[in-house]
C-alpha cells in the first residue's frame, strides 16, 4: 500500500496509516513530557523549580530558530524521497535515543550540574524532533486539496494523538508500580516512549508519495518568503489561535498533577487516572467536533466548543479542597473542547497554504509548520516556565504533606482562570478568521488554473 497524495477523498486506512506519526507528538511531547517532565526534574531529579521551568524557556528560545530553519530547508529541498521525508528519516533514531536520556538522572552532585545535563540533552532532543514533527506536519495539506478532507485528515490525527495519550496514561501507573522507584519507572518510560516513537515514521517514509507539481514549484530567496507568509492575516489569526489553546492545555497540563495531589488530595498513584478521563472523554467528542465543523464553518465550531471549555475551567475554581468527584466531573466534559483544540486549529492552519501560495505563487508548508511548532512548543515551555517560578515564588516544597495557603492559591488560579482567559482571547482570534468554505473553494480554483497555465503537458497530479 502506498499512501499518494490526491485531489479526491483518502480511504479511512490511508489516514489511518498517515495519523500513526503522531505517536511521538502525542505520547512523547504532548502527553508525557508536559504532565510530568515539570515534576520529574523537581521532585525526582532535585533540580530547583524555577531553574527546571528557566531550562525549558530556553528550549523555547532554540526553537525560534530550528522550527522556522528546518521548514525552510525543507520547502526548498529537492531530493528522490521528496521534501519531508528525507529529513523524518535523518530525525528518528537520535529523537528516541534523546528523549530516553532525558529521563536518566545524571550521577552529578550538584543541581546546577544537573541542571546543565537536562538543558543540554533537551537542545539535542528538540532538534531531533524538529526534524521529524515539522515534516510530517508539513504533509498533511499536501494530501488533499480539500478543506473537508483535510479536516477528516486532521480528525483521524486527533484520534491516534489522544488515544495514545489515553493509553500512555493507563499504562503509566503500572510502570510505576512495576519499577519500584519514581526513578526506575521514568527511566524505563523514557526509554520504552522513545523506540516506539520512532518507528511511524520508518513507515511513512515508505509509503507516503508526495506531489511530484509541488517539488516542482518555483522557489524565492528566503527573506521573501517569511516576509510573504508575515503579511498574510490569516496565517497570524491561525498562529494566534493555535498558539493560544495550546498555551492553555500546556498550562493545564503542567500544574494539574499539582492541583489533584495537593488540593483534590488525589494519590501520585492515581493522577494518571484523571489524565485517562480526559483524553477517553476528547476522544468520544472527536465525531462531535468533526460533525460541528462540517455543519458550520470551522471557525465556528471552534468558538462553540472553546467556549464550553472555558466555562468549564472557571468552574474548577469553585471546587472546594479535596473535592474528588467535580474535578472528576469537569475532567469528563472537557473533552469537547481538548477534542477542538486537537483538531481544529490545525485544519484551519491547512487551509491558509493556499492563501499564501495566492499571494506568492510558493508552497511553503515546512516554513508554515515550523512557526506553527514552534509557537506551540513555545506554548509548552511558556506555561512549564511560569508554572515553576508561580510554585517557586509562592514557597512550594516539592513532596510536602500539605503547601502553604499562597501556594495552593498559585496552584487553584493556573488551573482555572489563567486556562480560561487564555481560552476567551483564542476564540476572539478564531471568530475572526477570514478563510470559509466558500472562501477556500474559490481559492483552489485559481490555483487550479494557474498551476495547468504553467505545467507539463505529460505532468499529472498523482491520483494515488
């Protein structure tokens, strides 16, 4: 079977097959690295709370340059496996090898120099991701044309992102129990997320054919094409709203481990029960989510699920401490909107590849990705960096019984009104956003025209 790109609708095993690369960006980046990396270097590692969110910071920082330069390489790279895939491959085996060390404590007798460790080896392993996450990203307009299809595209992503994250969350109790030591089990973890997350893209290298008319395209210097893609509005509002919900769930992620311990009074044992909750619930919402968007603009359904979402955060501010079951509740009614958040940004960030090849005449899917990573990394790191000086700042001590009042404020207002202001301003950013339906279809017929206006007459698009 090979996976072709194509102007009519993808089989279900096609997507399928396609979706599997977000193992690494579910499990990996997205599930485990933001729930419990935070409290992997503070309460197992002993690296001080605002040193650990300072680290990632600067990962951030690195990544203002890899994400955006990796894109571009790859826009511009001519090659027999195509533009993405040679750089997926290259990326694999040292992103595994990486993120497994990222979990080793370092025999150094110091913080400081442990805390050079972590940074060093997560420079190195955000390049290595870099390189597969950014080209994989940057396929998904390239497989359809079609804003719907790309949508079902997106979806059947979503799907594979948070059922591995569900699976990640269950199994993760059981290696805690089976290691015997907090240590033990983040090393056997690391090790175990890291294998499994490099072999997708084995895979995709193998089977995805991509457009032989998009390797073709006419290419500019640089400098124009990040200025052309900067002028363009609607990449800004899709940057702006997947940058805003993302930042919102890295925050949610970071600090609800310390929410559930220490003012839900939930065991350390039991938190990756919460986490399943949510991801099972944004996985039944997924044909929610697909529904709305096709029955409304994206946009739309975007608002309305986002909306649900905040509300449901500001709620958690009035659940009173060791509260089990509204958490619970709350965590099972959110997967509406993680499910919109998953699916939706990212559809609409598709559909703006057009936009711009309009305006430029280029395709620039690897420079689009890389700024779209790199803003939702950022996000990541943002909320990891502010959760840790918030807990510093307000005198958390790592394995306490109980916190002081200040701290458990800190903990409460980033799990509830942060999240929700942050949530409000990304669906101010999506009600705005120009591209439609009608808007995309108008779009692809220009196209069309000047791309048969410049082609081969022996040249056809590859139906699959």
């Amino acid at each position: 079977m090979q996976l072709s790109a194509s102007d009519r609708k993808l089989r279900w095993y096609h997507k399928l097959v396609f979706a599997l690369g977000e193992f690494a960006p579910s499990v990996a980046v997205g599930t485990v690295l933001p729930f419990y990396f935070l409290f992997f270097l503070t309460d197992v590692a002993g690296v001080r709370p605002g040193v650990a969110g300072t680290i990632l910071l600067i990962a951030r920082i690195w990544d203002a340059v890899n994400d955006p330069l990796v894109g571009v390489l790859s826009d511009r790279t001519r090659s027999r496996l195509g533009r993405r895939r040679p750089y997926m491959l290259a990326g694999a085996v040292p992103m595994a090898v990486f993120y497994a060390l990222l979990w080793f404590v370092p025999p150094l007798a110091t913080s400081t120099g442990r805390a050079a460790y972590y940074l060093v080896i997560y420079l190195l392993f955000d390049l290595a991701y870099t390189f597969v996450s950014g080209p994989y990203y940057a396929l998904t307009p390239e497989l359809s044309l079609d804003t719907d299809e790309r949508t079902s595209i997106v979806t059947y992503r979503a799907g594979v992102s948070i059922v591995t994250g569900l699976l990640a969350a269950v199994a993760l109790p059981f290696v805690f129990e089976a290691a015997g030591s907090m240590q033990a089990a983040f090393q056997w973890a690391g090790v175990g997320i890291g294998l499994v997350s490099m072999l997708p893209y084995f895979v995709l290298v193998a089977l995805v054919r991509e457009r032989a008319d998009f390797q073709s395209a006419r290419t500019t210097d640089i400098v124009r094409s990040v200025r052309v893609l900067l002028r363009n509005r609607a990449f800004w509002l899709s940057l702006l709203l997947n940058g805003l919900a993302w930042l919102a769930i890295a925050m949610v992620e970071a600090v609800f481990a310390y929410f559930l311990i220490y003012w839900a009074k939930v065991s350390e044992a039991n938190t990756p029960i919460f986490l399943a909750t949510i991801l099972a619930s944004a996985t039944v919402f997924l044909p929610v989510v697909n529904w709305l968007a096709g029955h409304y603009e994206k946009k739309w359904a975007f608002v309305i699920a986002t909306s649900v979402w905040a509300v449901l955060h500001v709620a958690l501010w009035w659940v009173p401490a060791a509260a089990v079951v509204p958490v619970f509740i709350v965590a099972v009614l959110a997967g509406l909107g993680i499910s919109a958040a998953h699916v939706l940004p990212a559809a609409m960030g598709a559909d703006v590849l057009e936009s711009v090849e309009y305006e430029s005449g280029e395709r620039q899917e690897g420079v689009f990705g890389g700024l779209s990573g790199f803003i939702q990394k950022l996000g990541t790191s943002l909320a990891l960096a502010s959760v840790g000086w918030v807990l510093e700042l307000t005198g958390y001590q790592p394995n306490a019984a109980a916190q002081a009042p200040a701290a458990l404020l800190g903990i409460r207002a980033l799990t509830t009104w942060v999240p929700a202001a942050l949530l409000v301003a990304a669906i101010a950013a999506a009600a705005a956003f120009p591209i439609t339906r009608e808007v995309h279809r108008a779009l692809n017929e220009e196209l069309a025209r000047r791309r048969a206006a410049r082609r081969d007459p022996r040249a056809s698009l590859d139906a699959g």
